[in-house]
C-alpha cells in the first residue's frame, strides 16, 4: 500500500502509548491499533484533528506517500 502511517513513530517521540492516546482522544485502543498497523481503509478527519491535537504534530507527520514501484 503506498501510504505509510507513522503513528508508532510519533508515540515513541512523544513516549505515549496507545492506551493513553485512545482514552486521551476517545477510541478504542483496538482501533488505534488497527490505524496504526495500516489496517483501516480511512481515517475520519475529527480522528486526525484529535491525534494531531494530541501529540503536537501535523497530518503528514502521521502520514507518508510511498510510490509502488513497477518490477520490470
């Protein structure tokens, strides 16, 4: 999949875990679990201003595109 989420990246710098964010935020930590993994097929927009909101950082923070290269 060409997007990457760098949620563990971001918990480990700000020394959170995902128990905290999801009671801090509102989810349940299964589903934290299942973003953070690269598991969910979308994010609501509330749930990213929230996890942004929380850990200081910016969506593409959390985020990156990563092409899918073409095997010749």
């Amino acid at each position: 999949m060409p997007i990457i989420v760098r949620l563990d990246v971001m918990l480990a710098m700000r020394k959170m875990t995902s128990r905290d964010l999801a009671a801090r935020i509102g989810i349940a930590e299964q589903n934290l679990s299942l973003l953070k993994s690269g598991k969910v097929r979308g994010v609501r927009f509330n749930t990213l201003e929230a996890i942004c909101s929380e850990l200081g950082c910016q969506p593409g923070d959390l985020l990156e595109f990563q092409p899918e290269t073409e095997e010749a």
